[in-house]
C-alpha cells in the first residue's frame, strides 16, 4: 500500500489563517490547530514533492519535547498526542489526528534559528 503525501490541506468548516512552508494554521476559535503537511523546505524553498507520513514524525517529535520539558518551560500546546481531538475535528481524525497539535493562541516571536551540522561547499 503506497500512502499520497499529503502536501496542502483545507478543512471545510475551519478558517484558514496561514500556509506555512511546512504546517497549515487554522482559527478553532479560542485555539489554533497546527497541521504538519508533508512538503519538503529546504533553505526556504518549499519543494513540489513531499514525503508520506513526515508530518506525523514532525508532530510526534514535537509533542514528544513538549511534553517532556513542560514541568519546567511553559509552552502553548493544550493537548497532549494521546488525547483525542475535539468532536468538531473527529471527522478528520483519520487524515489530520497524529500530524496536528491544538496549541494556545499568542503572539509569536518572531525569530529564527538554523542548526545544521559542519556546511561543505559554496554552503
């Protein structure tokens, strides 16, 4: 069985606020449902091909460390990867369930950090 990546994502019902080089933003009102698309960025260039099932690995790496570092460094996720979504995104569950995070609304900050390891060429 050979899974589509999925690489753009509109969810009738919810208004889309942004399409991010990796993740989809949606208003849930008094949240924001973050959804990790498949899509490749690489040096800020958003690919035309993506890899299956990477946005669940994305999500669960940061569900992961967000949970892991809360006792000690508040952050903006209110729902852990174990919970399950909402009864207004269940009708999703299948397609959006363990590629989305239901995090607080704020502000960002807005910065960026690169870490790569050792650059070899023009890099």
């Amino acid at each position: 069985m050979t899974v589509q990546p999925i690489l753009t994502l509109d969810r009738p019902g919810f208004k889309k606020l942004e399409s991010g080089k990796v993740r989809e933003i949606f208003d849930l009102g008094d949240a924001y449902l973050l959804v990790a698309t498949d899509r490749i960025s690489a040096f800020d260039c958003v690919m035309p091909n993506g890899i299956p099932r990477k946005g669940e690995v994305l999500t669960q790496l940061s569900h992961f460390w967000f949970e892991r570092t809360a006792s000690w460094m508040p952050n903006h996720l209110l729902a852990k990867s174990s919970d399950p979504l909402p009864a207004k995104l269940q009708p999703y569950a299948p397609q959006v369930g363990r590629r989305s995070m239901i995090v607080k609304k704020a502000k960002p900050l807005a910065i960026e950090c690169v870490v790569r390891g050792y650059l070899a060429g023009s890099g």
